[in-house]
C-alpha cells in the first residue's frame, strides 16, 4: 500500500489530498476518522493521526470538535496552489533531465507534449 | 502522557552469557512498540523481565509504574503468552477460553470466538498436539482477548502463513483503535510489522542500537545510489553504515539526514538518493538478517510494502 519513498504519514497525507483534489471529498465533507483511515491502510492510528494533523496544519481540513474531521472551504484551491508550486520540481525537471540524456531537445520535446495533448 | 515501561540500565546475565548488557528504555502508554533484533539478542529476556517472570541482574524494571516481579497489579494488567507456553495434556481450546476470563479483567469472549473462527483454531485437538501455526493462533487469540492494558506479544507469528499474519495485524489495528493500550511485539518479519507500530527499539546482542519512533527512525539514515564513484563522492566523509557494489555500481546506507548541499551534488553528478526502510536500517546497524543478495544494488525501491 506504501512504499518507502517518504514517512507512511506522509505518504497518507498525500493520499487523502488526491483525493480531495480529485473531488473523492467535497468541501465541507467529512472524512474518514483516525481510527477508519488505520484500519482501512493497515497502520498505527498514531500514524494516520499525524497524516489529519499534517492537513489540518495546511489547512486542508478542519476540525468539528466532538463530531470529526472535514474538508475545508477552499481546501481545492489550495492544493491546485500547492501542487502548481512544486510541479516544474516534481515533473518538469525529471523530464527535461530523461530527454536530454536521450539526446531529446527542447523543440522535440515541445513536439512531443504537444502530440500527447491533443491525442 | 505516562509511561508504560521504563527499563533502566538493566544487565541480565545466565551464568557466563550475557542476554542483556545496560538496556534502557521507555514506551509510552497506549503506544504499539515493536522491539527488532537477530535471535540472540536479548528480545525475549527484556520482555520476560518487563513482564515480571524474571529479575534483573542489575538495575532497575517499572511495568506500569511498579516492580513487576510478583506484583499483583501488574500481572493482573499484563497477558504475555510466551513461546513455549505450557499446557495441561488434554486441554483443548475451550479449556483455555474458560480459564482465561479468571486472569483478564477485561476479557472479551465475543473477541476470542471471532478470532478463534478466524484463524481457523482447531476445537478437538488437544493444545499439545497442535502444529506450530496452530499454536501461535491460541497465543494470539489469548493475547488480544485478553485486552490486558499491557499486552506483549514475543514472536506471535512463527509458523503461520501469509493469510493468518495479516488477519493477526488486521484485528490487532482495529481493536487497538477501539481498546487502546500498550503493546509490545517482538519481531523478525520488519517489513510487515512496520507499519503497524509508533515506537521500535532495536536490540544488538544485548545493548539497545536504535530507539525511536518509526518515521525518526527511518528519517535517520539515507540511501545513494549510482556510479561508484560519483555516489563515493557525494557521501564524502560522511559515516557509511552499508555498502553494497555491483560491478561499477554503488549503493551506499549513510547515517542522518541529507542536507541540501548533498541533494544539489546528488542531482549534478546523477546519483539518486533515496530514504531506508526499516528494514533496511536495521540490517545497516547489523541487527538484522542480512536481507541484499551479495553484490545486488539496495534501490530506494526494493522491498516496498504492496
């Protein structure tokens, strides 16, 4: 379920933003408790704790004391926001690193997303 | 928040070998800690002593907050199902389920049928003449019925299969969730057992190489991994716990973190670098089973938990 790339509650936290990017929960919907979130991937409830903590810190959710944790009013934007930021890091950089490595140039490689846009 | 074990410079010794030499340690209440290392290592004497079946040589043992040797508020508070737990000849399944609520406040018999349907125990024959497998599936069943505030699981695992180990942490997970207290579990099988715990300890013939929760632990060490030679000059000086080469390749396990220095260098001269898994970090502080092929690359991908 996770690998070893970064710490498991990491990991979680990250699941839980895609989904909430991709719209698996709404704004203002609640989500699965510590203890579900445990179950459900199989890791120590302290774990998935500090996963709901390390949103509810970036404000990718919130807290209704004594009923549960849900997303936040704009809590999409900010992650578009966040995800943006680290995007050429994440996924350009790589990219032009691979292509240059196979001899692929900047006007080929334009090409070649173009393409992969349209298909 | 209170501490459910303290261990303080203990030494145990057996007439000439020693099985413990100065361990200290602390586990936090309601926390799962696992406690690593090679046979040998002194897991199963540290949890006898935490328990209360055996004293220290020197130093000191507070299990719940007491000396726990002979102590009736901590065994009453503590289920350990040892290894070699011994039975009357004909007892069968049923006999231990009906004993069991006499030891265990909170003994919950719904729990202990579940998980003796579960894990397929074996109603007519006698404990005795149990398989292995079998055998452990009782010391399960007992232990996690037995919803003790202290519950201590030595090896829980040895002889069950695939199928039997999941619905062991599946079950443990969610009547933790529900029930919280502290475990202790001892274990070889780290890439299963790591994501299940808060704390691990990591035990080295005798003496204590690593105590921190999980994600420290695993934040304590790096992997590099690329051309030798480029990898070698990346890490520099800095202290080298593995090394493994595969003709002109190199995968090295590095102590601390990498900072941003090493990250720039990492990414110029195309070596990659990677966080250890637990398991990784234990074989690296030569705790643990040597888990790479001689000569193959430790990628930051290989073992990954699926």
């Amino acid at each position: 379920m996770f690998d070893e790339g970064s710490p498991i509650f990491q990991q979680l936290a990250d699941r839980i933003a895609d989904d909430v990017l991709a719209g698996a929960y709404a704004e203002e919907q609640q989500v699965a408790s510590t203890n579900e979130f445990a179950a459900f991937y199989r890791i120590n409830p302290a774990t998935a704790g500090k996963a709901v903590n390390l949103l509810v810190d970036r404000g990718v959710l919130y807290k209704r004391r004594g009923i549960g944790m849900f997303v936040a009013p704009g809590a999409r934007d900010l992650l578009v926001e966040q995800r943006r930021a680290r995007f050429a890091e994440q996924y350009v950089r790589p990219l032009v690193r691979e292509a240059a490595a196979l001899g692929i140039d900047a006007a080929a490689l334009t090409r070649m997303i173009e393409q992969e846009d349209q298909s | 928040m209170s501490t459910a074990v303290e261990v303080t410079g203990v030494h145990r010794t057996y007439g000439s070998t020693t099985a413990l030499a100065g361990v200290s340690t602390t586990v936090r209440e309601g926390s799962i800690c696992g406690l690593l290392g090679r046979n040998g290592a002194g897991k199963t004497t540290l949890l006898s002593l935490v328990a209360g079946q055996e004293r220290p040589s020197s130093g000191t043992v507070r299990t719940l907050g007491h000396d726990p040797v002979e102590s009736v508020e901590v065994l009453s508070r503590t289920s350990f199902v040892r290894d070699s737990q011994r039975w009357p000849d004909d007892f069968r399944i049923a006999h231990v389920l009906s004993v069991a609520p006499a030891f265990h406040a909170g003994w919950d018999a719904g729990l202990a049928r579940d998980l003796v349907a579960d894990l397929r125990v074996p109603t007519r024959t006698p404990i005795k003449k149990m398989s292995r497998g079998q055998a452990s599936s009782v010391a399960i069943v007992l232990g996690l019925a037995s919803r003790a505030p202290l519950t201590i699981f030595d090896e829980p695992y040895l002889g069950l299969d695939a199928t039997a180990r999941q619905i062991f942490y599946d079950r443990l997970l969610a009547d933790y969730a529900e029930h919280p207290r502290t475990v202790l579990l001892s274990t070889h099988l780290v890439d299963e057992s790591e994501s299940l715990l808060e704390q691990v300890v990591v035990l080295d013939e005798g003496r204590v190489v690593l105590d921190a929760d999980v994600d420290t632990a695993r934040a304590s060490a790096w992997t590099a991994a690329g051309a030798a030679g480029a990898v070698d000059r990346v890490v520099g000086s800095r202290r080298v716990l593995a090394r493994h080469a595969l003709g002109g390749l190199a995968s090295v396990t590095v102590d601390g973190a990498p900072d941003e220095a090493v990250r720039r260098e990492a990414r110029a001269a195309g070596v990659e670098l990677g966080s250890v898994s637990l398991q990784q970090l234990v074989a690296a502080l030569g705790a643990g089973a040597p888990t790479v092929d001689a000569g193959a690359p430790a990628t930051a991908d290989e073992g990954a938990l699926s």
